[in-house]
C-alpha cells in the first residue's frame, strides 16, 4: 500500500508542496532574523570587539572571525564574501532615484522659459489680439477657462515678470497703431473714430483685467504696488489721448457750439473718458465738461443770478436761430386742446346713448 501511495502523483505532489512550504518558512525565519539584526546594529551600535589579555590581536586575526555568522537560506549558508553584491544591493538608509530630466520634467509639472515662449505666451497674444479688436457686444471665440488656466499656472512657476513685460509691450504696440490711424482721420470723422478706439478698449479692458487678476495680484499689487487696470488705462493716455487731446477738443467745443452735430451719446461718452483719463483736462473747456461731469464750474452764487439768467436767454435764442420755434406760450398747447375736445365730445356721445 505504501509503494502505491508513493507511486501515486497526487501523492508526490503534496509532498513536493510541503517540502516548497518549508523552505519557505526557513526563507522567511532567515530574513526576519537578519532585519532584526540590521535594526539592532543601526539603532545600537555594538561596541567593538577587545582582545583578550593575551590572545591574538585583532589585526591578525582571520577576518572571517570578525565578520557575523553566515545566515542560513534555503539550507545552506552564505557567507558575507558570496552574498555581498556591492554593484547592485541598496545601501541602507540611501535611496537612489534614477531620473532623467525629462522624467522629472514631468512629474514636478516645470514650465521652463521656452515652455512659455513656445506654448503658454502664444495663447494668451491671440486672445488679447481678439480682444482689443473686438467690437462692442461682440462674441468672440476663446475659452476663458483656458487663458485663465495659462495665466495662473506662468504664475505659480515664476513667470509673471516677463508675462507682464509681454503684455505692456503688446498692448503698446496696438494702441500706437490705433494712434496712427486716427492721425489720418479726416475732420469730420475724427470725433466718431476717436469715440469708436475709446469704447473698444474701455471695453476690451474689461475682460484682459480679469483674465490677468493673478498676476495682478501676486505680482503687480505685491512687488510693484500698482493695479494692472491703471497701468492699461495709463498706456491708453499715454500712447494716444495726449497725442489727440490738442486737435480733439478744439472739434469737441464747435461741436458743442453746434446742436446735433455729434450725438448727446458720442459726446458724452468722449467727455466723461477723458475725465477719467485725466480729470486736468476738464480745465481745457470747463464749459463743455460741465454738461457731463457735476461739480465742475464753481458753486453758483446769488449775486451772479442776472447772469445766469442772461446765458439762459442766449441759449434759447442760439435754439430758435437754428429752426427750433417756441410756439405759442399764450395758451394750452396744440395737442392738448385737441385731446381734451375729443375727449369730452366722446363723454358726451357716451352719456346721450346712455341716456336714450
């Protein structure tokens, strides 16, 4: 019976998987011994080992007997010589991370100065292309989701200052075009183009602050203790305002002198973003300012009541000179007479029905 269970492969193979169970155990036994080893020498080092009296002096004994007994794995024993690898085991307490630079590139997320000069600049020179030349209520097809994503991730890697030099010289170049091209305005254009290049930027600065607000945040606001909006608005004055305000507000006061000539809209719009460009330039013609801004001309005062009274009366006849009658102050208006006859001869039609 026993040389039929040894003939037996299911027999030979629970015995071959026992014997595999107890190297394995023996493996384990032997690697937890020698962990523990290594803990005890890392955390107390063992003193070192003294002669004794008489005996043989350390630097002639056979290294062998200095070293640490073989540890046994599966059944037999290895000695430090054969099991030491220095080529390829870890040395411990060194960790060794073999990362070549595109590798590390990667999983740190750097964007480099050719990254931004290559990718992240490009995208954000075309949006702001389509911004500043946009015209107002327009829709334009850009994603602000991923220009602000750009703008925040230049920042976070220590990009902000040449973002911002791109930006200023960007915005520079366009309104020295623009500045250009109002140069060869003719006279009778000049007001409505100028209004035209006034709105447009106003406008496009309305999304370019935004999409900027980091930057304007972590590095105008913190390192050069400016706003980006002032900073725009300032490259606006500079680069065209101050260049048009000597033939523009000649333009603006005949305009003025003339009823109609330039829509209430224009006129206002023009006035009102030259104050907030530089409110000095109210000093220019206060008497066109004031019609738009408050607080402009001096407080009235009653002893100038006559002439008040007296500019009030010119311009109303400047307005009957140019077509505009007065009609008849005597009575009721026109229309009025008309609709409270109609009215009251409907009153009566209804109340004689009525009565019949």
């Amino acid at each position: 019976m026993e040389e039929n269970m040894e003939e037996d492969p299911s027999y030979q193979q629970l015995m071959m998987d026992d014997h595999n169970h107890n190297n394995w155990e023996a493996n384990a036994d032997a690697y937890h011994h020698q962990q523990q080893q290594h803990r005890n020498q890392h955390h107390h080092p063992s003193q070192p080992v003294l002669p004794e009296p008489g005996g043989t002096p350390l630097a002639q004994q056979d290294p062998k007997v200095l070293l640490p007994h073989p540890i046994p794995l599966n059944g037999e024993e290895r000695g430090p010589a054969s099991h030491r690898e220095p080529d390829t085991e870890p040395v411990a307490g060194k960790v060794t991370l073999n990362i070549n630079s595109s590798a590390s590139k990667f999983l740190m997320n750097v964007i480099t100065t050719e990254d931004y000069q290559r990718t992240y600049w490009p995208k954000l020179d075309s949006a702001i292309d389509q911004l500043l030349t946009q015209s107002p209520g327009d829709c334009i097809p850009i994603s602000y989701e991923q220009i602000y994503s750009c703008v925040y991730k230049c920042v976070c890697q220590q990009h902000s200052e040449q973002m911002y030099c791109d930006l200023i010289t960007k915005i520079t170049i366009h309104l020295r075009r623009v500045s250009e091209e109002l140069q060869v305005s003719c006279p009778d254009t000049y007001i409505e183009r100028f209004n035209a290049a006034l709105s447009q930027y106003m406008g496009a600065l309305q999304s370019i602050v935004p999409l900027f607000i980091y930057m304007n945040k972590f590095y105008i606001e913190t390192k050069l203790n400016r706003d980006l909006k002032d900073d725009l608005i300032k490259l606006f004055t500079e680069q065209v305002a101050e260049k048009h305000v000597p033939t523009l507000m000649p333009l603006l006061i005949e305009a003025q002198s003339t009823p109609f000539k330039v829509t209430p809209s224009t006129m206002a719009n023009i006035v009102k973003g030259l104050y907030t460009l530089r409110p000095d330039w109210a000093q220019l013609a206060p008497s066109l300012f004031s019609k738009f801004i408050p607080n402009i001309l001096p407080p009235a005062l009653e002893s100038k009541l006559s002439e008040y009274a007296a500019q009030d009366q010119k311009l109303q006849r400047e307005l009957i000179q140019n077509g505009f009658a007065r009609g008849d102050q005597s009575r009721k208006r026109a229309g009025e007479e008309l609709m409270f006859n109609g009215s009251a001869s409907t009153s009566s039609c209804t109340n004689t029905r009525a009565f019949r």
